[in-house]
C-alpha cells in the first residue's frame, strides 16, 4: 500500500494555510523537519503523528493511510462561508471565481472562523 502521508500533510498544512514554520513551532519542531516529512526524507515519530492528525482533525487512519486526502470542492467552501454570513444563496460563481474565493478564504481564515454567525 502506498504511503501518502507526506502528500497528505503538505495538503493539509497548505490548506489551513499555515507555513512548515508555523506547523513546526506548533509541534516543537524546527521547520527543516517539518519539510523533510514532506519530502518524504524523514519520518515522525507516532506521538507527531497522532498530534497533526488531532491539530488538522483528521483519522490517523487517512493522514497515514494509502487514501490521499482530497480538499474540499468549490461547493463545500461556498457552503461555509454562506454560513458565515459571507455569501449570499443568490451568488452565481464560476469555477475560476471559486477558487479565488477560496483562495481568499484560506488566506483570511481567521477572521472568517471568527466572524460570528448572523
């Protein structure tokens, strides 16, 4: 079986939109580490593991499993920040504007995950 866990942590890293510094730091780790687990170079010990699966909310049995974990759809994001107040239902987006609001969602993460619902 094929080990994506270095793809999956990339994925997931990029896609909460933090930098190997950031994860390392999280993790008491130097970012030079953080990268080589990406690389696939090196591996972490169990106890790192089970903290990224628990930091990015993930089953252990995905993060280092053979099922690469795939990123939410257009759809998904567009749910999201409907429930944060941030999109109206009549709001027709195509692919390309979606995934600069994505983009954007990611880039601004906090203040979205701190707005307060309506």
């Amino acid at each position: 079986m094929e080990n994506n866990f270095s793809k999956n942590l990339r994925h997931l890293r990029v896609q909460h939109g933090m930098t190997q510094e950031e994860l390392g730091k999280l993790l008491n780790k130097d970012y030079s580490t953080v990268g080589k687990w990406e690389n696939g170079t090196r591996s972490p010990i169990m106890e790192d593991v089970i903290k990224i699966a628990d930091f990015f909310d993930v089953p252990l049995q995905e993060l280092i499993g053979g099922t690469y974990i795939k990123s939410k759809s257009s759809n998904d994001f567009k749910k999201i920040l409907k429930d944060k107040g941030l999109l109206d239902d009549n709001d027709n987006l195509t692919e390309e504007d979606a995934k600069k609001l994505i983009d954007f969602a990611i880039a601004n993460k906090d203040f979205i995950i701190n707005k307060k619902e309506n």
